[in-house]
C-alpha cells in the first residue's frame, strides 16, 4: 500500500472519530445532583428551547416556565404563563421590562430575560413537574420528570455538549441514562 493511500486513510478515520468522539452536540443535560450518571439528554430543547411546568404550591394552578438557551451558555427564562394570579406569583414591576398580558387562556408575563448559569430543582411529588421542548408547550409532547428520577431528587438543568457517539447510543425519545 502506498504511503500517501495509507496517511489518506489514518487521517480519514482519525477524523472520523473525532466527529464521532469529540464533544460536538449541545444539548440540555438533566441529571441528578448526586449522581450524574442518571441523566437524560435533549438537543431539541437546547435548539428550540424548551418549558418546565409544575403546579404552583399555593394556588393550586399549573404554571408554565419557558426557558431557552443563553448566548454564554447558560439558561434564559423569559415567559412564565399561569392560570391564577395570587400568592407566590411574581408582580409585573419586580422586572423591569416584562411584560404582563391577560388573556382567555390564562396570565402571561413575557420579556423576563432572567439568566441563570443553570437550574438546580428537586423534582416534586405534588408539583408534578413536567418537561416539554420546543417553544410551543401545546404542540409538545410533556414528560413528567417523575418518570426519569424519584420525587424530592435534586436535579440540574444545563446546557452541555456530549459526543454524537454518546448521543446516538442513548435511547429515544428524549435521550437518557439511568
């Protein structure tokens, strides 16, 4: 075999595996805090962003968080929709900026630009917290964080890049490790 065939040949799969190897996706990791081995993984939510919900501990309505990723890295909160407005919800001029919206479907406060490097929640029993990516909660599909980890788990949300290897091997449809 030909020198140059043969260096042709260890750069192609030296590249190859690099693509494969190298942390290349960005996706939103959910693990828990004490162990991250338990994780899964969206790319759709670190694309299009994605929504946390969970019932609100004193009103007793469902709450919507819409998060997308920050430019830095991190996690832009930056709608929250509820059904009641009362105790525990924030106040229109907390957050200069924001705008508050009442409509048939509920209470909207938009332009919140709340950063937050990443997202450190236990995962309630009574909350029911949910995940559902993409912009449009009602065009998602919801998963309910009890199903990945135990209720009263410390869990983190962050925006990480895995190997496409990594990726691929985890199952559908939200990408996970338990």
């Amino acid at each position: 075999m030909p020198k140059k065939l043969f260096s042709l040949i260890i750069t192609f799969f030296l590249a190859a595996a690099g693509f494969f190897f190298l942390p290349a996706v960005r996706v939103l990791s959910v693990s828990s805090r004490k162990n991250p081995a338990q994780v899964f993984y969206s790319a759709a939510a670190c694309k299009e962003g994605f929504i946390i919900s969970y019932t609100h501990s004193v009103n007793k309505g469902r709450v919507h968080d819409f998060y997308r990723p920050a430019k830095d890295g991190g996690l832009e909160l930056y709608k929250t929709e509820f059904v009641s407005y009362g105790a525990g919800i924030p106040e229109p001029e907390e957050t200069p900026g924001a705008v508050f919206t009442v409509t048939d479907d509920g209470y909207f406060i938009e332009n919140l630009n709340r950063y937050l490097p990443r997202l450190t929640m236990a995962v309630g029993l009574i909350a029911n917290h949910s995940l559902a990516a993409g912009s449009d909660f009602y065009e998602q599909r919801e998963y309910f964080l009890t199903s990945f980890f135990e209720p009263q788990t410390s869990i983190i949300l962050e925006i990480k890049r895995i190997s496409l290897f990594k990726y691929m091997r985890l199952s559908d449809p939200v990408r996970h490790n338990t």
